[in-house]
C-alpha cells in the first residue's frame, strides 16, 4: 500500500501527523512492514499558485524543475491542497475530513492485507504535539509599608544676636606743639654809601642851563 500526501509547507500539521501515525500502526501489524509507505510531497507557499496554474498548461510550457509534480496533480487530478492519494485514487482534496481520510487508508490496508480483517476501523490519536512547561513567575513581594512620619520637629528656640566683644579703647596720643622759634634776625643792612655830587661850577653865565646843578627863574 502506498499514501501519498501532498500538503503546503508549515500547514496541514494535524493530518500529517495523524497518516503517519496510522501508516506506523499498520506496519506494526502487518507481515511485510516494507510494503506499507508514506510519502509526503511538501509545496513551497510562495509556489503554490505557479504550480497550480501551470497544471493546466501544456507540457511543453512547464519548467523542467516542476515538470514531475505537475505531472503527479495532473494524473491524479488535484487542484487544491492539501490532497490524500492511496495507491493512486485520490480520497481527500482541499478542506478534507481527517476521520474519512484515515478511515479511507485503513479500509485500503484490510483489503491489502489479510491478516488486517479484524482490524477496527477506529482513527488514531495524532500524537499531541509536546507540552512547554509553563514558568510561572511568583508574584512580585508586596510593597514595603511606608515608613512612620518623621516625629514633628521641636519649637525653634530664640536666637538672639551675638554681642560684639567690648573693643579696648587705646588712648590717642596727640603730638604736641613744639615751642615756636622765633625767626632768625634779618641780616645786616649795608653801611650806608656815601655818594659823592660832582657839581661843575662854571663862571659867569652859561649859554644854557644844561649843565646847571640848579636852575630856574634866578638862573
């Protein structure tokens, strides 16, 4: 028995888990574990729409590194994702039904393999994805009470203002008047020079009074 899977990268997670749980379950069982396989064809997101567009293109006009899964969609008619293929029917298309897509798979196994006739057709429980454990973080501590009011300050006191210390009275010397001198004496006059009147006498009657000592109306 061969299962194909065609799913979108990173979606799907469920019904992948799920057929690879029933696909290990039936190998379990069976004789030939090696003739029971799962195949998983994963589809970039981002070239999804290419594929599906170029499913109805000819084969000429499909790129050479798309050519084999365009032609896996286009042999067992898939036009959407995800798509469930057992030994090459198709049995789940787009929004499938996990329950009838395993169902499906494990009715295919019973036919396949005899000693599978007792087998309930019960879908298996995907195995739960692991659990993180969850770090709770304690609870912050309280806040610390505030703290008592400051006791109320004492009444200022008086203040009152510094005396200057007495300054020490020095006695004042005042300089005393020195006696007066008297002014030196004034410096001897000169004796007395005795000038000597030259008088010219003339006789008689001169022709002008020029050289007189004296002269006037009597002259």
């Amino acid at each position: 028995m061969y299962v194909e899977l065609f799913v979108v990268a990173g979606q799907s997670v469920e019904l992948e888990n799920s057929l690879k749980k029933v696909v290990e379950d039936l190998r379990g069982q069976v004789q030939r574990p090696d003739k029971v396989r799962l195949a998983t064809v994963k589809i970039r997101p981002d070239a999804v729409d290419q594929v599906l567009r170029l499913v109805g293109e000819p084969p000429e006009k499909v790129p050479p590194h798309y050519r084999s899964l365009v032609n896996m969609l286009k042999k067992y008619g898939i036009s959407k994702f995800p798509a469930v293929v057992v030994d090459g029917v198709k049995v789940g298309e787009g929004d499938v039904n996990l329950e009838d897509v395993l169902r499906a798979v494990q009715t295919r196994a019973k036919a396949e393999f005899p000693e599978l006739a007792a087998l309930e057709l019960v879908p298996p429980k995907p195995t739960p994805a692991p659990i993180q454990p969850v770090i709770s973080q304690p609870p912050p501590p309280p806040p610390p009470p505030p703290p008592p009011p400051p006791p109320p300050l004492p009444p200022p006191s008086e203040v009152r203002p510094l005396e200057p210390p007495p300054v020490e009275q020095k006695p004042v010397f005042e300089p005393r008047p020195s006696a007066e001198t008297p002014p030196p004496p004034p410096p001897p006059l000169p004796p007395p020079r005795q000038i000597t009147a030259v008088v010219k006498l003339v006789l008689g009657r001169p022709d002008n009074c020029g050289e007189c000592a004296y002269y006037g109306s009597m002259t």
